[in-house]
C-alpha cells in the first residue's frame, strides 16, 4: 500500500445526521479520520463530487439510510493517493471516478446473467459507505471508472451518476432504432445528458418539465418542444422517462404514448402513483417499466459514448462548503443542469 505520510490525518464532509425537510438542516459538518484504503481499495483525494437527487432522497428520509451518519455523495472524481494490497489497474496519481453502484456478490444468479444491478446484496457509495461529500473516498477498485486526465473534474462527475442512470433508463425505455418520438419528464442533470445521447442516436426529443430554465436548455440542446410537466407533448411518444419523483405524472405519459410505446421510471423513489385506467393508460400494449441501479457495463458502455459525441454537461458548481444550500436548491428546483461540489 502506498505511505500515508502525507495525507492529512483527517478530512472534512457533510453527514446525514438526521434526515428530514431541507430547512431541518439534516446535513452536518463532520471531521473524519482519513482511512487507509483496504484490499483492492483506492483511496482518492476528491476534485469533485455531483449533487445527485438520491443523496437528497437520503437527506430528507425518503430513503431509510443503511447506517447512521454517513457521506453522501456518489459521482466521485478524484485522484488516487493511495492503494490497497491487489489494486493493479490504478496507480497513485492516476484519476478515478467512484460511482453509486459500489459492491455486489458476483455469485447470485443475477450477477451470473450479467443482471448486477439487481443483487440482492448489493452495496451503494454514500447510502452502505461514506461517499464523496468529503475532501477524501475510499471506492473498490474493482467498481472504479477510469476517466480522462484533460478534463474538467466538475464537468465529468455527473456523467457517473445522471449519465449513467440516463442511459440505462434511455435503454429500458425501448426507443426504436435510430430514432424514434421520446418524451422526456422532468429536466435535470439526468435527463440532460440521457437527451444529448437520444438526439445523437436520430430521436426527436420532446421535454416537459415545470422548470422555465430547464425549458430553455432543453431547447437550447435540441429538444424539438419543450413544455410544462403535466401537458400533452405535441405528437404521441414512442418512448418516454420519467425523471422526476412525481407519481401523478404516470398517468400522464403513459396516455402520452403512441400504440405499444414505453415508459420508463427512472428514479430510486417515487410518490405514489393514482389509480391508472386500462383503456386510457395501459391498453394497445402500453408498457410501463421500472430503472434499477446500473451495472458497470452501463458505465463502461455511457462513459465511452459521452466521450464519443462529445457530451455537454452543464454544470451549478458549489464549494464542499455550502453542500447543504446545493442540496436546498436542489430540492426547490433551482439548479439548472447539475449541481457539483467542488473541495477548497
């Protein structure tokens, strides 16, 4: 293992001491002792860190947390300062990304069918582990992302995270080949990036969002309209997301969809979805379908492409400083694009 000698012997981050509403202050300042990286372990000094809407899923309580007191935090991009015994894909200096998915059996028959994201036993940075709201990580080396050296740290952390999620749900969301009508619900660090890769694969891009700002990016962007949340999108969908944690807008993008179209849900927590009518919602083989987690091919597979055509993320940088206000203006729909930490 790399010497400890001249890191710090202690970091500073935010914990979720008592999750609750935003305005309950349920983050706190934590000063933590800087662990040394374990058995096939990085320990990373971070560069930056995305605001993702699960760490405020897990702030507020609608996520009940796996242990107390823990740093959220997932869309990690730091440096390597050091390695456990057995790491042999990173070296001390080289740049690492940490992301949400964070261990899992690799024995179940889910991760034997290449299906990861469903283990029964799988792990999660910042909800079973200290994350990335932190001057310091530890992540596995093993569920690590190698990321590029020349770019800007704040630009590619919500690419481990909103990127990667995006592109699953673009996935599941069953777009025809080459194209196809998708409706986008809700316009946030997610859908912002799953629409760039959508519109580089030939797909007309419809976005409907309660946001004016998010509006404007998306057309901005490339989306061919851009509306409110709970209006019809101009054509009927073959495909559509549901990014936002809203499950009154089931119903509406379900009815939203052409013969056989398909709705995905992307997010870890939804509110509860009304009482869906067969005719209206569900019939001429509707399809309604649920996102969960990602597997590290996802990663592998997103990050590749991001690089490939160029993605544009569009970032509200914060200090690790004022990570509660981020995650404020997250929850009130004031951050356009995604929210980044930025240590010092």
């Amino acid at each position: 293992m790399a010497d400890l000698a001249s890191a710090p012997a202690a970091h500073s981050g935010w914990a979720v001491r008592e999750p609750g509403p935003m305005d309950t202050g349920p983050l706190s300042r934590v000063l933590r002792e800087t662990s040394a990286p374990g058995p096939g372990e990085l320990l990373l000094r971070v560069e930056a860190c995305g605001v993702c809407r699960t760490d405020l899923h897990l702030a507020e309580g609608d996520l009940d947390p796996h242990r107390p007191s823990t740093i959220p935090g997932h869309e990690i991009v730091g440096r390597v300062e050091a390695v456990g015994e057995g790491v042999g894909l990173f070296r001390v200096g080289d740049r690492a990304g940490g992301a949400w998915l964070r261990g899992t059996c690799g024995t179940c028959a889910y991760c034997r069918s290449g299906r990861e994201n469903l283990c029964p036993r799988s792990t999660y940075t910042g909800w079973d582990a200290d994350g990335g709201f932190a001057e310091t990580a530890v992540v596995p080396e093993a569920f690590a992302y190698r990321l590029p050296e020349e770019r800007d740290p704040a630009s590619l952390a919500p690419l481990l995270c909103a990127g990667i999620i995006g592109y699953r749900a673009l996935r599941r969301s069953a777009l025809p080949d080459g194209g196809g009508r998708l409706g986008l619900y809700g316009f946030g660090a997610s859908a912002h990036l799953a629409a760039q890769v959508a519109l580089a694969e030939g797909a007309t891009v419809h976005v409907l969002t309660r946001s004016a700002a998010a509006r404007a990016l998306a057309l901005e962007l490339g989306a061919a309209s851009a509306s409110g949340a709970y209006d019809q999108p101009p054509e009927p969908l073959d495909s559509a997301i549901l990014f936002a944690p809203v499950g009154d807008l089931v119903p509406v993008a379900l009815e939203a969809l052409d013969r056989s179209g398909t709705l995905a849900v992307a997010g870890i927590h939804l509110s509860d979805i009304p009482v869906l009518n067969y005719q209206r919602h569900l019939f001429q083989e509707r399809n309604l379908r649920s996102v969960t987690s990602n597997t590290r091919q996802d990663g592998r597979d997103f990050l590749a492409l991001a690089e490939r055509i160029g993605i544009q993320v569009t970032v509200s940088p914060y200090p690790l400083s004022r990570a509660d206000r981020a995650l404020a203006d997250l929850a009130a729909d004031r951050v356009n694009g995604a929210a980044v930490l930025v240590p010092g």
